[in-house]
C-alpha cells in the first residue's frame, strides 16, 4: 500500500513530496484525534508552489496569476483531487481515508483572520470544526521545518511549498523525524515583510492581511498618491510602520482594492509572500536547496516606490 501512495507522485499533478508520521508524533490533545480518534497515520502532500507564479509580484508588473493559479488552484484544485486519490488507496486496502485540506473561510477563534481570504468572508467562532495544525503537522510528517517566518522550509523548494493531508487508521512505514538544519535565523525574512508582520516566528494575522493585501505604498504599483485620505496616520500605515489593531487593518483593507476578489474568497496578493521570496532567495544564494534552477529568482535589486 506504502508503494501505491509514494506513486502518486508520478501521476498528472500529482504530490512532489509525500510525508508520513505515526500517531505517536502527535500529543494525545491534538486536534487529529478529535477529526478521526482512531488514526495511526498521518500523510502529508505537498505541491511546490511555481517560482514563476511569483516572478510577475517580483518584477512588479502581474499579480494575479500567483493567487489564482498557485493559491486557489492548488488549494480548491488539485490538492483536493489528489486527497481523494490517497483516501480511495486506503480504502481500496480496507482502511479509512480521510481528506484534511485547509478549510480557509472558515475558523474557531472569534478575533483572528486568514490574509489570504476577505475578512468579511469568514465565519469565526465555529467550534465544532476542529482544524489540524497545518505547519506543526508538515514538520511532524517529516517533510520540512519550521523556519522564523512561521513557514515551513523543505530541502528542494524551501518555503514554496503548500500541503494537505489524510488520516488513516492504517499504520504505514513513518518517514523519519526531520532534523532542523535548513533556517539559520539570517532574519531575511522579517526584513521583506511590508507590514512588520513576522514576530516570534509567527505572522500577526491582522497585520499581514492589510500587507498582503497591500497596504504598503512602496511595494505596490497600484496604490494612488492619494491613498487612505481618511487616515490621520496614513504615512505610517503606508509606509509600513503603524502597528494595526483588527479595526485598522480592516479599515485599511477596505479602502485599498487592486483586483477583483478570486473565487473562493480568496484575495490577491500585493505582497506576494515577500516573506518567503525573500527567504527563497537567501537559501537559493547559499546553494542548500535541491531543486536547482538554470537562472537565479531574483535578477536585480529589489525596487521601491516613493511613500507620499
Ligand atoms: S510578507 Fe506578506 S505574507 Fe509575509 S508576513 Fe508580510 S504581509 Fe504577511
Ligand atoms: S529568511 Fe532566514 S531566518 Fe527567515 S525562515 Fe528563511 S532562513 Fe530562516
């Protein structure tokens, strides 16, 4: 059965890295055993997510086609698509497979947001839909670490990389515990944030939606001179300084609209993961990460626009 899942790597849009962790990695308290209390097995799938979908946010010229064909494709698409495959294997061999991929709009904290959504699109407070801990159960599934951005950070594609999962109840062959060695704490990462987001390895969900969405005028092309005349603290918004409580930043993303929203609610983003191509090109530069390329990601100098 082990070999029938590791072949879904080979298939149309298939995985490029598959993980496996047993049960035993989990805490008793973890939200997997609420989904399925009888699971021995937890498979991660990751997709790459293509450099060149962000070539267009890092020259500054098209955005669109990160979000829609990266984000809501791969997330709506195909990673559904190939859960599915996974849980028809195992329940083909007799055993429970059960689909596990981001359910974005919806979450059970009352005070928090997903950036990559609109915010008045997501239903809060929904207890009963528990939600594993997708980052925490890469890492445990073998494929990555936990890097100071928040994201997970693999040996081919660092942190371009987006995943899903199934739970069984089979108990499958674990890949080994990933020994951390790709972050060395060079703080690139926190540096390319627009917004100042990234605190103690975390991304503050309020701050990094009003910069995802763009709410920095020196990275965004689209913002007009007159941005947010509104706001008495307009140029320490703008500028990236200001530290956003809910309300702001959703006032703020509000009166900032570039593309019209994708489907699923999804938004586009104007800082397109700066976070992590920045993080990409460090380790690309140091020549750590497998998946080798003719060219180098980034070409030149990052450009900047005036704040006025
Ligand atoms: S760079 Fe973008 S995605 Fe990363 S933390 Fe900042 S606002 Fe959020
Ligand atoms: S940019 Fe540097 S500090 Fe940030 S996650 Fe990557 S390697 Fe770690």
């Amino acid at each position: 059965m082990i070999n029938r899942i590791n072949e879904l790597k080979k298939m149309s849009f298939g995985p490029d890295i598959i993980g496996i962790a047993p049960a035993s990695r989990f805490d008793a308290n973890d939200p997997i055993f609420k989904i399925l209390p009888e699971t021995k097995s937890v498979i991660c799938l990751a997709y790459r997510i293509p450099r060149g979908t962000q070539r267009g946010i890092e020259e500054g010229t098209t955005y669109y086609h990160y979000s829609t064909i990266a984000v809501e494709c791969l997330e709506e698409t195909i990673m559904p698509m190939m859960t599915l495959r996974c849980a028809r294997i195992l329940e083909e061999e007799g055993y429970i497979g059960l689909p596990q991929r981001k359910t974005q709009t919806i979450m059970q904290e009352e005070d928090s947001t997903n950036p990559e959504i609109l915010y008045n699109h997501i239903r809060r407070g929904i207890t009963q839909e528990y939600q594993m801990n997708y980052v925490e159960s890469a890492a445990k599934c073998g494929i990555g670490e936990i890097g100071m951005s928040g994201s997970l950070l693999t040996d081919d594609y660092g942190p371009l990389q987006r995943y899903c999962f199934v739970l069984t109840d089979a108990e499958l062959e674990p890949t080994p515990e990933f020994k951390p060695h790709i972050c060395d704490n060079c703080g690139e990462c926190i540096k390319a944030c627009p917004g100042n987001a990234i605190k103690d390895k975390k991304k503050d969900p309020w701050q990094c939606a009003a910069y995802y969405a763009g709410a920095n005028m020196s990275k965004n092309p689209f913002m007009s001179d007159h941005a947010l005349p509104h706001r008495e603290d307009r140029l320490e918004i703008l500028s990236g300084k200001k530290q956003l409580t809910a309300e702001d930043a959703k006032d703020v993303i509000n009166n900032i609209s570039y593309y019209p929203p994708i489907m699923h609610s999804y938004i586009s983003s104007i800082c397109g993961h700066a976070c992590d191509r920045a993080c990409y090109v460090h380790l690309e530069e140091k020549g750590v990460l497998n998946k080798k390329f003719h060219n180098k990601f980034r070409t030149r100098e990052e450009w900047v626009l005036e704040v006025k």
